[in-house]
C-alpha cells in the first residue's frame, strides 16, 4: 500500500514539473531493489526536489 502511496507522490511532482520521468523511475527502481525509503526522502537526498517545493506539493495534496 505504501508503496503506491509513494509512486503517486512521484507521479504528482513530474505532473507539477518538479521532477522528471527518469528522475521519478530512478527512484522507483531502487525501492524495488530494496530501499526502503520513502519517496520523497529519497527525491530530496538525490537532490532532485528540494524540501519546500516537497512540503508545497504534499500539502495541496491535502487540501483536495
């Protein structure tokens, strides 16, 4: 269930332009070979989303 939780999340910030697909993949690929990180823990330890745009994109999230 997490797991798809995460990919929305992935899918949301490539919707919103901050992410790319590969980016977005990248990530994805390594939680199926076992990290165990969240989504977007991960986005912003690889430096492709930073924490604001993160905390913007998952509150609006909230408000819908």
């Amino acid at each position: 269930m997490a797991r798809n939780e995460e990919e929305k999340i992935g899918e949301g910030l490539l919707r919103i332009g901050a992410m790319t697909r590969e980016q977005v993949d990248e990530i994805i690929s390594l939680q199926k070979k076992g990290n165990n990180s969240l989504f977007g823990v991960m986005a912003m330890e690889m430096g492709y989303v930073d924490p604001e745009t993160l905390m913007q994109y998952l509150e609006s999230r909230e408000k819908k």
